[in-house]
C-alpha cells in the first residue's frame, strides 16, 4: 500500500470515527446518559470534517449550536486543501 492510500484510508477512517462520535452522542442526548464533550466533537469535526456534517444532519444533531456552525467551515478548508493537493499547489 502507498503512502497516498494509506493517507486516504486514514482520512476516512477519521471521518467514520466523527460521524459515530456524534451519532453516540446523539443516542447519548436522548437518553439523558454521559456526553462527548462538545470540545472533543469539534477537534473530531476539525480532522474529520465530511463524517460530523454528515452526522449533523442525518440526526439534527449540534445544528444550532453557535460553536458547531465552525463544522462547515472545517469541510470548506478540507475541500481547498483536497483541490490544492489535485492541482499541485502545495
């Protein structure tokens, strides 16, 4: 496996752990149980930015919370760093 597969199969796999990650707290919320700490969903919303606007959505979840409105932010940055890498700029 190369260097660049391995860092893909990385990639994705952070964006799996967010998307559960928020997906657990979800569940979590509404059964009144122990929380993820919102500082440790941004940082897996900041390296995994695709899985947690996924979770986001697909279960209403952290959507109007002032500080996650960084989340799309997170993805915006991961698509100008994924066409710069493309394009050869960096």
């Amino acid at each position: 496996m190369g260097p660049v597969v391995a860092a893909i199969t990385v990639y994705l796999l952070l964006n799996v752990v967010s998307f559960l990650a928020y997906y657990r707290d979800k569940r979590s919320a509404e059964r009144t149980a122990w929380r993820t700490p919102e500082k440790r969903l941004l940082l897996l919303a900041f390296f995994g930015p695709f899985g947690a606007v996924a979770a986001m959505h697909a279960f209403r979840h952290k959507t109007q919370k002032a500080k996650f409105r960084l989340v799309p932010l997170f993805l915006c940055l991961h698509i100008v760093l994924a066409a710069a890498f493309v394009l050869g700029l960096v």
